[in-house]
C-alpha cells in the first residue's frame, strides 16, 4: 500500500497536494467539534464585526460569530452534499448507461432523447428552477444536483459500456444462457469501474461549487446552517469593504477544497485509464 502511494506521489505530485487537500477536508469535516474554537451559531454582540485577532483567528461576522468555526462546519455541510449527491448520481447514472447501452432500440433511444433534453437546459437555470419548485433545505439542494448529473453521465457510462459490448466474454456469457441482468452486473459493470471513479472525483467539486452557487443565490441550504456559498451571500457581500475577512476566510477554504479536488480527480483518471498511462 505504501509502495503504490509513493509510486502514485512521484508520478502525480500534483495529484498528490490534491489527495492531501481531500484527506485535510474529510479530517477538518469530521472533527469539526474538536478543531472549532467556538459555536458555529453562538451570537455575541460585544464581539461583532470584530478584524482577525489573537481570540478570533478569522474574526467574527455581524452578529458576532466566529468565522473560522463556521468555515470549519461549512466543511461539513460540504462534504455531506458532495458525497450525497457523488452516491445519488452515480446509481442511477449506472442503471440508465448499462441498460440503455445493452437493451438498445428504443429504449436507448427513449434514454438518449431525454439526455438530450436534459442537456439542452441551463445547468444553472435548472438548479434554480428545481429549487423554486421544491424550496430550500438539504435534500432538495442534493436531488437539485443529482438530477442532472446522473442522466448526463449515463451518456458518458453507455459510451464506455458500448466498447465492451463487442468482446468475446460478452458472446461467451449469452452463449452459456447468462441473463441479461447477470451480464450487466458481473461483466459490465466492473469493467466500467475506472470510469465511474473517474466521473465521481471530476464532478465531486463541481458539486461542492454548485452547493455554493446556489447557497450564493439564496436558493440553497437555508441559515444558520454554516455553508461556505452562504457565507460569501449573506454575510460577506453585505460587509465586503468594511469587515473583508468574512468573503477572504470562506473564499479561500472553497478555492483550495475545489483545486485539490480537480487535480486529485485529473491524476486518477491519468492512472486508471490505460490509454492515459504512457509508457
């Protein structure tokens, strides 16, 4: 195991910051409670607007609440959506691209019109539509950006699965009397495997900032949940000139949580697609 971190280190330093960034929001997440100086929530007026100090590492917002505390439970908020929605995309993404890849004929065609028109709409403009129709709250903002994703990456998956529809395992399995669903599910599926991971480590930051566009809108998780887009709208916008430090601290911890995911995301699809492997 530590032969092929190493080996992956060398290859992809890049790669590797990212996978560091990872592991630093999923420990920064899950230890929330511990690292956070203060409630992420606790009011105090005597203390408000108050610039970065010594007992307020990033200062503290118009209400007098610690914004270094909220960045780090905005980490949480974070990385529940984007794990949520990587697990409510990537299923049905699945299902949708090994059927309608295997079935063909009109379901496949059915599928593909459907992409198609799914595909023709703004990403944005379809968010904020879902949201108006649902309102705001955290299973809404997951399915809002789970939607879309599965069926557009079910085009990406039939793709892969239609390159293995030719080989001779495929032939052997139908020959021995296989069902189809054995064949989708033991010889398909896992053969598309690198695919899938690819897809979920690229758009894992997408949808970290898609959470924060829509926070940023209004249209996502509604206050005092600590989300980094809602803080850039509701607090930071507002007091941009005057108190900085609220739109520097999230700003930052959302560039450098997408970049690390982005270029985590790249390396693994340098090393497990083998036409991108070279030499």
């Amino acid at each position: 195991m530590g032969y092929h971190v190493m080996r992956f280190a060398r290859r992809k330093p890049l790669g590797a910051i990212g996978a560091a960034i990872v592991i630093l929001l999923l420990f920064t997440a899950l230890a929330a409670p511990i690292i956070a100086p203060y409630d992420p929530i606790e009011q105090d007026a005597t203390v408000r607007l108050q610039a970065p100090s010594a007992a307020h590492l990033a200062g503290t917002d118009q209400f007098g609440r610690d914004v270094l505390s909220r960045v780090i439970y905005g980490s949480q908020t974070s990385l529940k959506i984007g794990v949520a929605v990587t697990l409510a995309t990537a299923i049905p993404a699945i299902v949708l691209g090994i059927s309608s890849a295997y079935i063909g004929g009109w379901y496949d065609y059915l599928i593909g019109r459907v992409v198609d028109t799914v595909q023709a709409i703004p990403f944005l403009i379809l968010l904020i539509a879902i949201m108006v129709v649902l309102g705001p709250s955290l299973i809404n903002v997951i399915f809002a950006l789970s939607f879309r994703r599965a069926v557009t990456e079910s085009r990406i998956l039939r793709s892969a699965t239609l390159g293995l529809m030719g080989q001779v395992y495929i032939e052997a399995a139908r020959s021995l009397g296989a069902t189809p669903i054995w064949i989708m599910a033991r010889h398909l599926l896992p053969n598309i495997v690198p695919t899938i991971i690819v897809l979920s480590s690229l758009g894992f930051g997408g949808v970290i900032l898609s959470e924060s566009s829509l926070s940023f809108l209004g249209y996502g998780i509604p206050p005092p949940t600590p989300t980094w887009g809602g803080m850039l709208a509701n607090e930071g916008r507002s007091y941009m000139f005057s108190a900085p430090w609220m739109l520097i601290a999230p700003t930052t911890a959302l560039g450098i949580v997408v970049f690390g995911i982005n270029v985590f995301g790249d390396a693994l699809r340098d090393v497990l697609d083998p036409r991108l492997r070279g030499s």
